[in-house]
C-alpha cells in the first residue's frame, strides 16, 4: 500500500510538506508516457526511502528560511 510507502520516506524525510513537494516534482520529472501515474508515484516514495538524507537534499540547512524569504 502507497500509505506503507509513504510511512518509509518520512523516515528520511522528515517534514512532510517537503516530501510532498519533492515527491510531486520527482514524480512529474520520472513519469513516462502510457504508464500509470501511481505506480511513478511508488516508485518515488520508494526511491526516497531508500535513500540517504543527504542524497534527497541538495538543499542548504536554511532551506526554509530562503523559502520564506521568496515568498
């Protein structure tokens, strides 16, 4: 189930609105034409749980302050 999926990439992944946003982009960047959306969505979550913490971010530590700086 994507919730058990899910449930594994907030272990790297800690904040959820930035693992929603990373999954909604990782999912628009690696989806291919006549496949199923969900399963890109699984294959990302599963990528990211996977994954190292500082694999995922490129991002600097004050990642959130320079978002709220651009807004």
């Amino acid at each position: 189930m994507r919730s058990d999926r899910v449930f594994d990439a907030l272990h790297t992944l800690r904040n959820r609105y930035m693992l929603c946003q990373l999954a909604s982009k990782a999912t628009r960047k690696f989806h291919r034409p006549n496949t199923r959306i969900q399963e890109t969505m699984n294959q990302v979550f599963d990528k990211i749980a996977d994954a190292e913490r500082h694999d995922i971010l490129s991002e600097p530590e004050h990642f959130a302050e320079a978002q709220r700086r651009a807004a």
